[in-house]
C-alpha cells in the first residue's frame, strides 16, 4: 500500500484508507474517493497536480491531498 502521489500515469488502484481530518475525508468521499473505489491516474508528474478519473469523473488533486489517500493494486 503507497500514497496515491507515488502512482504513475495510466495505472488503475483501488482506495485502502484515507488518512486526514473530518472536512477532508468529507469532501474526498462526496466526490467518490470512497474504500475499494477504482482510481485510474490520468496525469501524474510528481511535482504537481495529479489527475484522476474516480466514478467516471476527472478530478485534479494537489500532492499534499494525493498523499492522504492510500491505495493498492489487485
């Protein structure tokens, strides 16, 4: 299991944990970043925003937010 900042573009992993505050888990899940949630990386140049297709919406996450987000690969 790795922060979601540390995945390459094109790769599809699935959420384990999300590790932050109340307000951030919130929003994240409101926009489908939920347990065992599919996320393909659209876009990640490791020293900006990551890009990320999550429930068939494209949403930009900064690295400080990507790196709450725990994931893994099947």
């Amino acid at each position: 299991m790795v922060p979601l900042n540390t995945i390459g573009s094109g790769e599809i992993v699935y959420i384990k944990s999300l590790n932050g505050g109340k307000k951030f888990i919130q929003r994240v899940s409101d926009l489908g970043f939920t347990i065992d949630a599919e996320i393909r990386v659209v876009e990640n140049s490791f020293c900006g925003p990551i890009m990320v297709v999550v429930k068939e919406s494209k949403i930009g996450l900064g690295p400080g937010e990507a790196s709450k987000i725990i994931v893994y690969q099947k």
